[in-house]
C-alpha cells in the first residue's frame, strides 16, 4: 500500500560547494594534504554529485522516509508519533553557503545525537514545519479514535478479568478438596 507524499525536500545544489570547502580546510589543516588538493576536490566533486541525486527525503500521511547513499544504499522510514524533536542547525560554513540542517530525533532512540540528519534541504525551515504539523494533526486524531474504542476495550478487559478471577477460584477451590 503506497502512501501518498503529502511534502518532498529537494535538496540544494550548494551542498556540493559545501562538501568541496570542507574537504579543501581539511587538507589545508593537515599539511600532509595540501598537495592532494586538487585530487581531493575532484574525487568529492565527483562523488557530491551522485550522493546529491541519491539523497530524497519524502513526508508522508504518517512518515517520513529518508533515502541516501551512493555505494550504499541507506532507506529509514521514521514514523510521525516518534519524532520527538526536529532540530535547524546552521553553522559558520554553512552559513557562507545558505545551507541548513536538519536534525530528526526519536522516542527510544539509543544514543546521542540525531537518527538522521539532512544537509541542504531547500526551504528547511518550511519543510520542518510541514514536518511538526503533520505530526500534530496526526496527533489529533488519534485520541478521538481511542475513545471511540474505549468502552469496547474496557468491556474485553472485565471480561478478561472476570474469567481470570473464575479460574482462580476454581484452582482454589481444586487444591482445598486435594488437603482433605
């Protein structure tokens, strides 16, 4: 069953200038690399390209699926009523180029940190909010649904109970007949 994808991220093209200046400041840092500059850019400028058109991040009715990776392949589907956070990040060098982070933490998530992470999204602010309402709306109608159910689920759970508390008397009433 398909969902329909209520928002799609697409991506900005800076990511791959982004990508190229920290991977030029890292050389430059390790004077080793200097003279591995050029190869450097070129071999990133090569690979941002295909990780750029690899990367998509799709809001559905109830999730969001990320898709990444040039060599490997990576897919995480992290549903709505588990985000807990959604963090906007942008740092110095990020800045220079008008790039953004986005940060996605969830409920029982091991570690710290973010689950994922997405760098470029174009509009990342509207795409966060898109995210946080849909969660919310999401939100919103479940508890009018669960008490919709309630009373049904309350009458299964006495009954459940109920038949426990026969068979304790039963398993009573067997082991007083055995001590006679």
């Amino acid at each position: 069953m398909s969902e329909l994808a209520l928002k799609t991220a697409s991506f900005n093209p800076k990511v791959k200038s982004y990508w190229i200046t920290l991977g030029v400041i890292t050389c430059l840092v390790c004077l080793v690399g200097i003279p591995l500059i050029p190869i450097v850019a070129l071999i990133i400028w090569i690979v941002a390209g295909r990780m750029l058109a690899a990367m998509s991040a799709n809001l559905l009715e109830r999730k969001l699926v990320v898709k990444r990776g040039v060599f490997f392949k990576e897919e995480k589907s992290i549903p709505l009523e588990k985000i807990t956070d959604v963090g906007l990040s942008q740092g110095p060098l990020m800045r220079l180029f008008g790039l953004y982070r986005l940060s996605f933490e969830t409920a029982g998530q091991s570690g710290h940190g973010a689950l994922v992470s997405l760098l470029g999204v174009v509009d990342a602010s509207e795409f966060r909010e898109a995210i946080l309402t849909q969660k919310d709306n999401l939100a919103e109608t479940k508890p009018s649904k669960a008490k919709a159910d309630e009373p049904q689920s309350q009458v299964e759970l006495l009954r459940a109970l109920t038949y426990s508390v026969k068979n304790i008397e039963q398993m009573l009433v067997t082991l007083l007949e055995e001590k006679k």
